[in-house]
C-alpha cells in the first residue's frame, strides 16, 4: 500500500508543479489530463496480478463435479446391527447440577 502512497504524492505534487507553471486555464486543465492518464497508467501496471490462471477456476469445478457425479448415494444401514460399532458420544465433563432424568 505504500506504493500506492507515493504514487499518489506524485500525482499531486505534478498537479502542484502544473498549476505554478501553466499560464493559461486550458494549459492547466491539458497538464491535468496528462498527469491523471499517466497515474491511471502506472496504477494499471502496479495492480495485483491473481496468483492462479483463469482457467484453474474452471478446472476444478468441472473435477469436483465429475466427482460428485461418481459417488453413489450412500446405503441406508440399520446402526444398531450386529458387527456395527456404537456412535461415540462427546467427551468431556457434565456441567454442575445437570441430571439425565427429565422433571
């Protein structure tokens, strides 16, 4: 961002050297144009490039999508059947003066 800092105290300090020389209003306001086309031109050049090409983006959406379409929709299985592990539940400590029992 420091760049972009110094760029635009450039700029002004032209605007500021064009404004002591210029004799005339339409001098003044040619120099403007002038300056304000070359610091649109040097911002053109100093903007941050995207670190993937645009076709990255496209790749990848097309290989998760191929992807999607590969996998099967899962089976519905019965949890509690015999040879199935039980779900886990968290750990951790019970808060203070909780009970299981509903009342």
């Amino acid at each position: 961002m420091s760049g972009l800092r110094v760029v635009t105290g450039l700029w002004a300090y032209a605007l500021v050297g064009l404004t002591l020389l210029a004799d005339r209003p339409g001098d003044l306001l040619a120099g403007a144009a002038v300056v304000a086309a070359l610091l649109l031109v040097v911002l053109l050049a100093t903007r941050p490039r995207p670190t993937s090409g645009p076709g990255t983006g496209r790749r990848r959406a097309v290989g998760l999508r191929d992807r999607a379409r590969r996998r099967r929709v899962p089976r519905q299985v019965d949890p509690d059947a015999a040879g199935r592990p039980r779900p886990r539940a968290p750990g951790g400590s019970l808060p203070v003066g909780w009970s299981p029992v509903a009342g």
